[in-house]
C-alpha cells in the first residue's frame, strides 16, 4: 500500500516525580509504543531507558524519530529532547486526544494533583497542588505502608463498604496517626480504606471546584489505576469520570503529538532540522551543572 | 560624596547587591537615617527634614532563624524576614524607624522593632485608617501630623511649609521621572526588562531623593540609546500583588518566555504612580497616601459605608486604575502572586481574578513563602500559563 506521508514518527517522554512514562506516535497521531518505568534518583539514565525501550517496542531506531519532546518534573533533564513543555500543556493534549469532548482533567501523580480546564482540545486553565503531599498519590502509599497493604489490593478492599469513615486531617502523617487510632478502635479495614480515598479526592475536588467542574471528566495520572479512587472520585464529584485504558501516560502522549505538531510546523515554515547530533547514552550526571 | 564610578544601570545593579552601602557612608558623613516600612509614612516629611528615608526590605535569601523569638511561623513571612534582619543587626544604620498601620502584623512589627531590635533611637508608628472616605483623610491627616512633631523633635527642627514643598517637588520629580522609565516598556519588546527595572526601583528606595533622581535620569538616558535590547518575548504579563524586593520571580517568569512589562506592586507603580498635589500642605499628604496611593490595604468601596450590593461598580472603583495599565501597556495576562498568610491581598484575589477576566485577561494567582527557594515548583506552573498564552 502507498503512503502518502512519509514514515515519520515523534515521542513524548514524561519523567515524573515517581514514574517515567515515554510514547511514540506516528504522522497521524496513533501510539505506536509506550514504556512506564520508575524514576529514581537519575533522571537523565532513566530518560535514556524508557526512549530504548519504547524504540525497541516500536521496532524503530532513534533516527527515525523526527521529534522529541520532554515533559514533567524531570523535562530539563532528557539530553535529546528538541523541546520541553509543561506537563500541563501535555496532559490537556493527551488527555483530549482520546477523549475529544474533554472539559475537566483530573490529574493525581505522585507528588502532585493538577485539575485542568480544556476547551477544544486546548488547555485554558488549570490549578496545582504541588507543595503538600496530603491529595496525591504519597498519601496513598504512605497509607498503604501504615496498613501493610498493596495499593492495588487496598483498592479492592475499599469496595467492600458503603460506609467510609471520615478522616478529619487533610495532613498526610496526622491521617496516618487517625488511621492507625480508627485501626485500634476496631473500625473494619474496608471502612477505613474507603475514608482515606474520600480524604484525598474531598482535597483535590476542592481544588477542582474553584476552576467549576464541567464534564465530561477524566481522570488521570497512576492514581486514577486504583478502583477506589475512581469510585471515590465519581461519589465526591457526584458525576461519572472517564479514565483511559493507561491513565499513567496522558502527559507523554500528549508530548509526542505535540512534537509531531511541532515538526509539522517546522516542516511547513521550511526551519525543520533532522536532529542527527542528538544521540541516546549522551545522558553525562554532572551535579555542578546549572540545570535546575 | 559619592564614591562609585559606575552610572545607570550598572550602577543600579551595584546598589541593589547592597542597599546599605550608600546609607553607612551618609551616616558615617553624619546624616541621619530613617528606615520606613511599607508605603504609608510619608517619605517628603523626613526629605524635609534633612533626614534620608530609606525603606526596609526583607532578604528572600536569608534564612528565618532569629524572628522564632518575637514571631511565631503563621503570619507575613516578608515583616518576619525584616524582624530577623533587624534582630541579626543588618539595619544597625538606622537612626530611626516609622512604620504605619499597613495591616495587622506591619503595625505589631513596628513596635516588636522597638522593644527587641532597639538600635534605632526613633520609633514611630501612624494608624491609618482602612477606607478613603473624608473623615479618614481627616483622621490620618491628624495621625501625619503628629508623626511631623515626633520627627521635628528628633531632627532638632521645625518643618517649615517652604522646606515640605521642596520635599514634595523634589518626590514627585522621582515619580514622575519612573513613569517615564516605564513608558520605555511600552514598546514591543521592552526597552528594559522587568529585572533591571526592579533593580533601579529597589536603588531609589535605599538613596537619598536627590541621587536617586540622578540615577533615573542616567537610567532613562542610557536606555534610549541602548543597543542590546531584551529580545522580543511571546507574551507581555502584569505582575501584581504586595512586596517583591527581589529579582528572583522576574527573572523566572522572563525565562519562561514572557515579558514583564508593568506592575501592580509597592515595589513598582504602587509607590509612584500619584504625586502630591499643591499646596503641598498636611493635607495634601493625606490625601496622597490614602486616597490616591491604590493598595488593597485601603478598602475603596464606590460608595463608602454602602452595603447594598452593587458588585460590578465596587470592582470597577476597586480595581479600574489596572484596566489603564492593561491597555497602555498592551498585557496579555497576568500574574497575581502574593506572599503567603497575606490576607490584605488574598481577600483581592477572587475580585481582581474576576474583573481581568471581564478586561480578557487570563491571570494565575500564586503564592510564596518569601524565599527564593520556594519560587522553584512556582516555575511549571507560570510556563504552564506561559503556554496557554499562545
């Protein structure tokens, strides 16, 4: 079969606080690759690694990638990226790919909470939580830890009950302490579980309410993989929430079409530049560097 | 005399990195020093007077260790930073130090300076009243008043109506010489960036009015005939909010690809937007302070005392002197920062949020601690704005 446009594919990656999330698509926009990887403390090796490995998915070579581009927490620190953008920018774009009627963006990631407004695919506004770890997924593990519960487990748990406790504390190590005095009290676990999901979503709807919640919703970022959430989400919000088939990589698909938006543009004003100097295993750790 | 070689800008830069240089010579030569906090205390009254005002700022990268003493951690972090100084005795230049009932914590700070810090052997404070109707002028002409008779006493000499015009000529010569910088902003891009601009503001508010003065001029000059202009930016922002000393913020936000092109701040046209009027008396001053200087510790409600709700007008007489500077200086969005447990300016934040969008304006409000390490998660966030700009 002909092709009318030439075999060009692009990549977002996303380094995030906890995850690392890289996708490449091809000249129409479908994905044709995704890698999730933990993050750790060496962004730089791990930007390099899930590049390889999405690569190596799509059974393409870094050449034939025309554009990358980085985002997330980490986006200063991928050495081959053409361009980086906010996480911000990249999640609305993600996001309303696969959901085009998109309004409202719920996004909970590790260390941070984010609630987007998107009209026509577009990011109009958007609010953060990313100076407390009470409303993002830190809470969850730390309260997975106090329990000695798996987080996927824990989800399932929660489902169990219809009547969640209530969790006064917003603050993540007060809740633990409530948690562990609800514990001792004899409270059943699934009551507990469903409170602390509750907890989380009542931080970050409030957060979403100041922008007012239109939907259709969708609910990203890991978070959104737990099925206590979800239900929490949709009881606190008292409407449906939409969650992609892997909520975790919203921001680096988003990433790779605006690369391959980015390229197009370039293509078209004739400024395009095939990016051979830009190599994977150039990743050099030099702490003295200015690269906050 | 002055000892430094170097004019405009880099001069600005010099005095920036230490505002208390200039301010030890003088004294050392023998004049008297009055550190002043916030806008309120009327600087013409200590010109007058043959004293040098020189306005207290806090230190964003200097950590809050001494002020736990007199201060607990949950109010204004810029007035705990002042107090910390004060205490590490980084003020010990000051002869003296007014300050005015600004808000709660800058009128408890100015009498927490005279029981702890003590180096300054004059200490005053002005109430000023909250609202700009004419008994409150009335009233806050009276508390000028009593403040010009303290002063005199210190100064060992009567403040004489020819000396005050001299002042006020003199002040609203500096003011009207820094509207004209910012009309050097107007142009697309910039003719200077917001960083150097706040490095000249920051210099007046540490030289005595007459230097300052010559710096501006040298700044103005220089600037007509610079070739190395500031590169042309996607978006043009209005900053607003309460005290920003510190190039920190500025220069991220002009790394995000956005000019600052002008201000709401009382580091900016805050503290020189009105003059004093003729006949240049008490009253005159009143008048100046707190009708015609727009900070939201005064309350200007269209109709004082009204309760009925006339939301759309009480906006407008609120905020319409920024629907001005929106047009005149072509913005494209603004950021409204505030430093945190400031609840003069949080009580704003909704309101203005909402008249900018009525003007088509997108804004982001965002806060800090008052130290330059916790502007650092604030970056994302105004790139983020940055790009829905676009």
């Amino acid at each position: 079969m002909e092709n009318a446009t030439p075999a060009l594919f692009f990549a977002g990656i996303d380094i995030g606080s906890t995850m690392s999330k890289a996708v490449i698509v091809d000249a129409d926009g479908a994905m044709r690759a995704y890698v999730v990887g933990p993050t750790g403390a060496e962004h730089r090796l791990r930007a390099n690694r899930v590049m390889e490995d999405a690569l190596q998915k799509a059974v393409l070579a870094l050449d034939d990638i025309a554009y990358i581009v980085s985002t997330g927490y980490g986006r200063v620190n991928v050495p081959f990226a053409d361009k980086q953008i906010t996480e911000l920018t990249c999640h609305a774009r993600g996001v309303a790919s696969l959901f085009p009627n998109v309004k409202t963006a719920i996004d909970i990631g590790g260390q941070d909470a984010k609630v987007l407004k998107i009209r026509n695919g577009r990011l109009i506004d958007f609010l953060t939580n990313d100076k407390c770890a009470a409303g993002t997924g830190r809470f969850l593990e730390v309260a997975a830890e106090t329990l000695g519960l798996d987080l996927n487990e824990m989800g399932h748990i929660s489902l169990q009950t219809d009547m969640p406790v209530k969790i006064n504390s917003l603050c993540t190590i007060f809740a633990q302490q409530e948690i562990i005095s609800r514990l001792s009290e004899g409270t059943p676990l699934p009551d507990i579980l469903a409170g602390v999901y509750i907890a989380i979503t009542t931080r970050v709807v409030k957060l979403a309410r100041q922008l007012k919640v239109e939907p259709p919703v969708v609910f990203t970022g890991g978070v959104a993989k737990n099925v206590g959430m979800v239900k929490a989400m949709e009881t606190v919000l008292g409407m449906p929430v939409l969650v992609p088939q892997e909520p975790l990589i919203t921001g680096a698909l988003g990433a790779a079409i605006l690369a391959r938006d980015q390229a197009f543009q370039l293509i078209q004003k004739d400024e395009y530049r095939v990016r051979r100097d830009k190599k994977l295993g150039e990743a050099i750790i030099d702490f003295g560097e200015k690269s906050r | 005399m002055v000892t430094t070689t170097t004019k405009g800008l880099s001069r600005a830069h010099e005095i920036y990195a230490d505002r208390g240089n200039r301010a030890r010579e003088l004294r050392k030569a023998g004049k008297k020093i009055v550190g002043y906090i916030c806008l309120y205390p009327p600087v013409e009254i200590i010109t007058a007077l043959g004293m040098v005002p020189f306005r207290v700022f806090g230190d964003m990268s200097e950590p809050i260790t001494a002020a736990d003493q007199v201060s607990t951690t949950v109010v204004c972090p810029f007035l705990r930073s002042i107090i910390d100084l004060g205490l590490k005795g980084k003020f010990n230049f000051l002869d003296g130090i007014v300050g005015a009932h600004t808000c709660d914590i800058g009128m408890t700070l100015v009498i927490s300076w005279r029981d702890y810090v003590k180096d300054a052997p004059f200490t005053h404070l002005i109430d000023v009243p909250h609202t700009d109707h004419a008994p409150a002028v009335d009233y806050f002409e009276g508390q000028i008043n009593s403040f010009k008779r303290h002063l005199e006493e210190f100064a060992g000499e009567k403040l004489t109506g020819d000396k005050l015009k001299r002042a006020c000529e003199l002040h609203n010569r500096q003011r009207r010489l820094v509207r004209e910088l910012y009309d050097l902003r107007k142009s697309d891009p910039p003719l200077l960036t917001s960083t150097e601009t706040l490095e000249v503001l920051v210099s007046l508010f540490s030289l005595p009015v007459e230097e300052g003065n010559e710096l501006l001029e040298e700044v103005i000059k220089e600037v007509k005939e610079r070739k190395d202009r500031p590169a042309k930016k996607k978006a043009r922002l209005l900053v607003w909010g309460p005290v920003f000393d510190n190039t920190s913020l500025y220069e991220l936000i002009e790394s995000a690809d956005a000019s600052v092109v002008v201000d709401d701040t009382c580091v900016g046209t805050r503290a020189f937007w009105a003059d004093v009027k003729a006949p240049y008396d008490l009253h005159a001053l009143a008048q100046r302070y707190l009708v015609d200087l727009k900070c939201p510790r005064t309350y200007r409600q269209s109709e004082p005392g009204e309760t009925k709700r006339d939301y759309d007008k009480d906006l407008d007489s609120r905020f319409n002197y920024i629907k001005k500077a929106v047009t005149d200086w072509n913005v494209s969005g603004a950021i409204l920062q505030s430093v945190k447990y400031c609840d003069t300016h949080g009580y704003e934040v909704p309101n203005l949020r909402h008249y900018l969008d009525t003007l088509g304006i997108p804004s982001i409000y965002i806060e800090h601690d008052y130290s330059e390490r916790s502007l650092a998660p604030i970056k994302t966030r105004v790139e983020a704005f940055v790009e829905t700009l676009g």
